[in-house]
C-alpha cells in the first residue's frame, strides 16, 4: 500500500475519519437546506388555531409535515457523516430522537385533531376528546423540540472544540442553528418565532455543508 509523502491538512479543516469511496461525506447544501426550508414555508400558512374553518389545512399541512419533520434531523446527521466518535453518535442519537417524538407530535396533535375537528362540521364546539389529543401531543412534541436543542448544541460544541481555527463556521452554527432550535422550541412552526427559527437552521445547516464539502475538496498535499 503506498503511503503518503504529502503533508496534511490543517485539522481546522477536516474532521480526522476518512472520506468514503466517494471522497465526499456531505450531502449537497440544498439538500440539506431544503426540509427546514419547507417548513419554514408551510409555517406560514399554518393556522394560529384549530376550528372547522382551518381544520382541513391544519390536517393537509401536517400530512406534508409527516414527510419532511424528520427529513431535518437527516440533514443535521450529514452534518457528521463518516464519523464514529461519541460526539457524532450524539448528534445522530438527538436526531433520531428529534424526529421520532416530533413526528408523534404531527400525527396526534396535527393529523388526528385536524381530522376529527373537520369531520365534526362546522359550529360544533371542540369537544374534550380533542383537546385530550393535545395533552398527548404537545409532551411528546416536547421531547423532540429539546433533543433538537441537544443536536444542534452538540454540532456547536463540537465544531468549536474540533475546529477552534475555523472561527467563520461555528460563529455561524452559533448564531443560526442555536437560535433556530430554540424558536422551533418556543413556536414550533407557527409564524413569526418558527418559521425563524426553521429557516436559520436551513441557513447554518448548509452553510456548515458547504464549509465540509469545501473541505473534502481540499487538496491533502502541502
């Protein structure tokens, strides 16, 4: 096997497992992007309450949230593909966590009250069988609202220990993903704290892509 006669590259810029087959670990940034994006969209059309009148596009929109809620703890993962040290295995831990218990959130307080509010008809009051719905929902919701935090402290940290050199990549990951967990915590995707807080991690989460991605292109000679 031959062995290198290059120098390496500065630890600031890569992370110190190999890159697969591919030579590249990262998904695309768009990608990445692409489900907090989406959300922070349908966070806009995403009514502030639950009647007959808003019920069939509270239901439709957690359908499409079905989808894509998980596909952001996805992109937060790639984050940390190719590596095997306890603090990768965290972040992809809070993101299986993360995606678990918020879709719960979105099937019991999303799918179901919205469906059986609708098929109630109109002028029916919201009866106590519904509002038990959400006393299911929103702990569950919780639990995945925190293991984001968890995921997105956990990418922080870890970029400011690995990387300290690399100031201009986890100054962003601080003052996007941080922030962005801590909206989606306090507003899920409603307007305006959520849909805030779901596009700033689209921004930090493919902004830290196309910082890795750069990275793996960089040459490994001196």
């Amino acid at each position: 096997m031959a062995r290198s006669t290059g120098t390496t590259s500065s630890p600031a810029l890569r992370d110190p497992a190999p890159a697969g087959p591919s030579g590249r670990r990262v998904a695309h940034p768009a990608l990445v992007a692409a489900p907090a994006f989406a959300l922070a969209a349908a966070g806009l059309f995403h009514p502030h309450s639950l009647t007959y009148d808003s019920s069939w596009r509270w239901f439709t929109l957690h359908v499409a949230g079905l989808v894509v809620f998980p596909l952001v703890g996805w992109a937060l993962a790639t984050l940390v593909a190719g590596r095997r040290d306890p603090l990768a295995w965290l972040v992809r831990l809070g993101a299986y966590t993360y995606a678990t218990f918020y879709t719960a959130l979105d099937v019991v307080s999303g799918l179901a009250a919205g469906w059986v509010t609708h098929q109630l008809g109109p002028g029916v009051p919201r009866p106590e069988a519904v509002s038990q719905l959400f006393r299911i929902g929103t702990p569950l919701g919780r639990v995945g609202e925190w293991a984001l935090v968890v995921v997105v402290l956990a990418l922080v940290v870890d970029r400011l220990v690995r990387h300290r050199g690399d100031v201009p990549t986890w100054v962003v990951g601080t003052v996007t993903l941080l922030p962005g967990a801590w909206l989606v915590h306090v507003g899920h995707i409603f307007a305006p704290e959520g849909v805030a807080g779901m596009g700033l991690i689209g921004v930090g989460s493919a902004s830290w892509a196309w910082r890795l991605r750069s990275a793996e292109r960089a040459p490994l000679g001196g």
